[in-house]
C-alpha cells in the first residue's frame, strides 16, 4: 500500500494550495485597495471567513497575508516532497 502522504491520486494537499493562493490573492486585494486606492474600508471574503478591515486593521491583515503565505510555502514542501524534516546536530 502506497503512503498516503505520496499517493499521486490524492489532491488534498494539491486543493489546499489551490486555496490558500487564492486567499492571498484577496487578502492582497484588500492590503492594495487600503494603501494604493485609498479607500478607507474594504469588505474581505476568503470563502472561509467574511470580514470589514479598515485602514486601521493593516497591519493584522499583513500579518495574515504572512501566515498565509507561509502556509502556501508549507503546502509547496509537503506536495514536493511529502513535507519536510528539520534536523539539528547534537553538541
């Protein structure tokens, strides 16, 4: 039986991605809207959560737009080499 994890027919992780990067695409969306086009609320809906940020919420949304991103870089790992090990010598 093939490991799960590595199972080529499974599109788990490959749909996570999928989703995760739309999600930063909004939440970037919305970091734009509030900085460049200086609109003073922007209505934000992931498919996950449906939320009201103003301009005074930017720095929570790059906070989320980093969490995000760093989950995109972990979805990556794990679909390219079905995640990764961190190993750190003895002294």
């Amino acid at each position: 039986m093939a490991d799960i994890c590595c199972d080529p027919t499974d599109t788990f992780w490959s749909d996570q991605l999928a989703a995760a990067k739309i999600s930063a695409a909004k939440i970037q969306a919305a970091i734009d809207a509030l900085t460049i086009g200086g609109v003073q609320t922007y209505r934000l809906s992931t498919g996950q959560t449906d939320q009201s940020v103003t301009k005074f919420n930017l720095p929570g949304l790059n906070a989320v737009l980093n969490s995000t991103l760093n989950r995109i870089a972990t979805l990556q790992a794990r679909i390219g080499g079905c995640g990764t090990t961190h190993v750190v010598p003895n002294s």
